[in-house]
C-alpha cells in the first residue's frame, strides 16, 4: 500500500516537471528579457541587479539608452524589475521595452516595446517613476523605485531584439490607443 502510494507521488511529481517547460515558454520574465536586450549579464531577481553590476558595469542615475533601468523591491513587487531604455524623450519621460508588466488580454508574461515611462522624484533625479500600465490604458496608480541604471560597456548600445516583436505592436499600436486593438491581435 505505501508501495503504491510513492509510486503515485513519484508519477505526479514527474508529470508536474515535464509540463513546466511547455508553461514557461508561453511566460516570459523581466530577467531573461533585459539580459537578452541589453547584453548585461547579469542573474538572479531583478531586485539583485543594481548591487551585483557593482564593479563589473557602469551604474548611474541617467538613463541612456540601452541601458537597463533596475527598479527595487516593493511590497507590490517583491522580486523587483528590469526594463531596457529604448528612447531619452525628456529629461523627465522615456521609453523602455520590458517583460511580464501588464497582463494584456489576461495573459502576464509578455513582452511590450516603447513603454511610457515618467519621472515622478521630487528631485528629478530617476529614483521614482510611474509606467503605463495597459489595463488602465495610463500610466499606473503607483509610484515605483528604481535603484538606478545599469550601462553595458558604459556606452549605448546598439540595439538588440533578441525576442520577436508581439503581433499587437504590429497593428499601430501605441500607448494611449484603446486596448480592443491588443484584445483583437492577440486573439487570432
């Protein structure tokens, strides 16, 4: 009887294992996506980033392009987050590409490209901005700290797409246009 009933445990564990690749390919973490984009190498949760690329990357509180933005750990997000600048817009506003921010159509994991982002610090100096968020259709209700920037090589970067650009990007959409055109794309 107790035979049966690790054999049982046994195949369940297996069968949980083998169908966590085919759920992770489908959800993509802030993690993967910045190093892949940005070329810095770093691992473990985005919240680590700002301390580990002491002394092995050039760190600042300018955002350049190329750069990966390093937000802190919240309570609201705990494990903290990773975005690459794409665009200098202003001295107060960029664009960033990132992963598994807003959940668009139901589905978190996901990548979107040429996000808003503003500074929002009383100081003007990048420890404290608000992101679009797509569900709301704005940038979002909080406030999020960010550690700082992170440059590769010092420099820009070229730019890199080292993941295929989501469909939804591929139908004019931009912030601020209504989310039935993501809805729409994502469905067929």
């Amino acid at each position: 009887m107790l035979h049966r009933r690790f054999l049982g445990a046994v195949a369940l564990c297996a069968s949980l294992i083998a169908s966590v690749p085919a759920i992770a390919a489908d959800y993509l973490q802030c993690v993967p996506f910045a190093r892949a984009e940005s070329g810095v190498e770093i691992r473990g949760n985005a919240k680590t980033w700002w301390s580990q690329a002491a002394g092995s990357y050039d760190r600042g509180h300018e955002p350049r392009k190329g750069a990966v933005m390093a937000f802190a750990g919240t309570r609201g997000m705990p494990s903290g987050h990773v975005a690459v600048v794409k665009k200098v817009v202003s001295d107060r506003e960029i664009l960033i590409d990132h992963a598994n921010w807003s959940p668009i159509n139901g589905r978190r994991g996901q990548i979107e490209r040429n996000v808003r982002v503003i500074d929002v610090s009383d100081a003007g100096d990048w420890s404290m901005v608000r992101v679009w968020y797509a569900p709301i259709g704005d940038l979002g209700l909080r406030a999020n700290p960010v550690q700082g920037f992170i440059y590769a090589g010092g420099a820009a970067q070229p730019e890199r797409k080292a993941f295929d650009t989501p469909v939804w990007t591929q139908n004019d959409w931009k912030p601020g246009n209504g989310l039935d055109i993501v809805a729409a794309s994502l469905g067929g």
